[in-house]
C-alpha cells in the first residue's frame, strides 16, 4: 500500500490504522498524525519512536484523553501534555507521570469533572481540603480516597464493583408427583417435553438464587469480603439416611459474563474493612454430571447479599442489585436419582432440548 491510500484510509477513519499492512507506514509521521487527529486511539499501534513525538501525542490527547497511557514516558511528565489529556478525559490522570499528580492545578481540572479521579492524586493532595471539598461535591464517593485526617468532614461512601464469570441465576428442586407423571410420560414416548414442566424453571416454585459469584467456604475470602453461607437456600439434594433422596429434580442454570456495582457510606469515617463486608452467599452442590455446556460443572458460590458490620447494605437492595450481562447462556437439566444413582434425561441448551 502506498502512503497516499494509507493517508485516505486514516482520514477517513483512525481506527483503521492498527490495520494497515505494512509497518513502515505506522513509522511515518504523517500517516500517524493524520490517524490520532481523526481517533486518538491510534496513538496504541504508531511505532514507538512517534509516541516520544510531542506534536502526535497532543494531537492524540486532545481528541481522546484516555490515549495518554500510550506515550512515551517522557511525555506522561510534560505537563501540557498531561493537562490536555486530563480536560478531556479526567481519568487520565492514572496516567501520568508521579511527579504531575502532585500538580494541583492539574489535580483540581481532573477532581472538577470526576470526583473520584481523586484516588489517582498524590497523597499529598488527598489531604488537601480545598482538593477534596471541590471532588466530594462532585461526587460523594470521592470521600473514600480522601486522607484519614479529613474523613471526618464528609460522608464516607465505600463503592464495590464486582465482575465475574460466570454469574447469574441457577434455580433447582423436586418435581412433585403429577409434574414426575407427566415427565415420564413424554419421556417413555420421546415426544417434546411439555411447557409446563419448563415452565418451572422460571416460577418461582423451586429454589433459586441470582448474582455474581465467588469460590471457597465459609469464612473464607471472597471478591471483596468474607464468605458467608445463606442458611434458609439450598441448591442440593436433599439426603435421607446420609443418601441423596430419591425423585426426580430440575436444575436451571442461567449464566454469562456478569457485573454488579453498588456504593454504601461507612458510619465510622474509618478505612473499609473487609473483613466486616459478609458476601451472603449461597453453595451450589450438584451432582458432578451436571455441566453447563459453556461453564461446565457449577463448581462455585451465588453470592445473593451483603452485610457490612452485620447490616444490609441499603444501597444494594434499592438499586445495585441489577447484574449487567452480556447475554445469558441457559441451561435446563432434568436429572432422576434412583437405586443411589444420577442419571440425566433431558437438557436443554439456549432452547434446543433433547431426551438422553
């Protein structure tokens, strides 16, 4: 390709030029400048010999702030580099050199549009009052990242941000009776399944549990705390005689990429202490044939609560308790337990079920 496409293409669009074919191109200081004007972004696949370029990294900054964790290191400690970077994007401010989070100016410009970019300020600023009341007014949650000398001024909110993978939902139970009569009955005759009985999987009538997860037992670390075990919910089979129960049970398992946030203030003005934070969790202990095509076995905790120094956290259970996923996966099993063994006779895979 020559520079003349290559400088069409990167007009046109920035992105496009991590994609150009030959290396010489993301060397040339035009093609390059050209590229981070239109997508600042760019700046990540130019050679590195043009991320020292103070021209290219102003121009990069300046349309996308963000972009500053690509220079060179020498540029993270000039300061109009660094101030461009952070008046578009304030948490830019991770960014930069150490020296320029000791800046003030550059500190106030980053605090004013996000509060909470105060955690990347120098601990020097953190204790200045005049730093903090301007990133607390902003956003209350800046409060936690503010010196200990200062927390008494302000209401002190701890934020948690969880991801995991998977989370979720898994639902489980006994089918009665009558749902085990008509179970069978499609069963012996291979015909599909009546809607009924997928139906529980989503009723309500069976137990069920939803969040993000963790690993490990009680009193054991979790993502943020301590793992604790929800008495009153049990994804198991219930045993008789030390021997799971014989029936025929339904497991539903609901799964993705998942995320939950949520903030509460901590009453005392002190550190958030971890070891207070109680994940409310719920152990799933299936039989080991059961797998989730994506996931595998459901080796893992539901955690469904938190408590901070034995209270709920007010904030989770008004608004933070919504997962954000990025599509579920589910998976509906029907197994039988039977002369002390599992066996399973229908699953289910994002709609598409079949009798074993």
């Amino acid at each position: 390709m020559d520079k003349k496409k290559a400088l069409e293409i990167v007009q046109a669009s920035g992105w496009e030029f991590k994609n150009l074919p030959d290396d010489s191109l993301k060397k040339d200081k035009e093609i390059v400048l050209a590229a981070v004007k239109q997508d600042g972004s760019a700046l990540e696949y130019a050679d590195a010999s043009l991320k020292k370029d103070k021209e290219i990294v102003l121009e990069a900054v300046k349309a996308s702030g963000y972009t500053l964790q690509y220079a060179d290191a020498s540029l993270k400690k000039d300061k109009e580099i660094v101030l461009a970077a952070v008046k578009q994007y304030a948490n830019a401010l991770e960014y930069a050199d150490d020296s320029l989070k000791k800046d003030k100016e550059i500190v106030l410009i980053a605090v004013k549009q996000y509060g909470t970019t105060l955690e990347y300020a120098d601990d020097s600023l953190k204790k200045d009052k005049e730093i903090v009341d301007v990133a607390v007014q902003q956003d209350d949650r800046a409060s936690q990242y503010a010196d200990i000398s200062l927390k008494k001024h302000y209401k002190i909110t701890k934020e948690i941000y969880i991801k995991t993978e998977p989370g979720g939902r898994v639902a489980f139970g006994k089918l009665d009776k009558t749902q085990e009569e008509l179970f069978y009955k499609n069963y012996s005759k291979k015909e599909d399944i009546d809607e009924s009985l997928l139906y529980l999987a989503n009723s309500g009538m069976i137990a069920e549990c939803e969040g993000v997860i963790n690993s490990g037992e009680e009193g054991e670390e979790g993502n943020e705390g301590i793992i604790v075990f929800e008495k009153d919910i049990l994804i198991e089979i219930p045993k008789k005689n030390n021997e799971y129960e014989e029936g025929l049970y339904l497991t539903y398992l609901s799964l993705s990429k998942v995320s939950i946030q949520f903030e509460f203030e901590i009453k005392d003005k002190k550190e958030f202490d971890p070891k207070q934070f109680k994940e409310i969790s719920v152990p799933i202990k299936l039989p080991n044939i059961i797998e989730h095509e994506r996931y595998r076995h459901p080796n893992f905790n539901i955690v469904i609560d938190y408590l901070y120094k034995d209270k709920p956290i007010a904030e989770f259970q008004s608004h933070g308790n919504e997962l954000v996923d990025r599509g579920y996966d589910d998976q509906i099993i029907f197994f039988e337990v039977k002369d002390g063994k599992t066996k399973i006779l229908y699953s289910s895979y994002n709609g598409v079920g079949k009798f074993i």
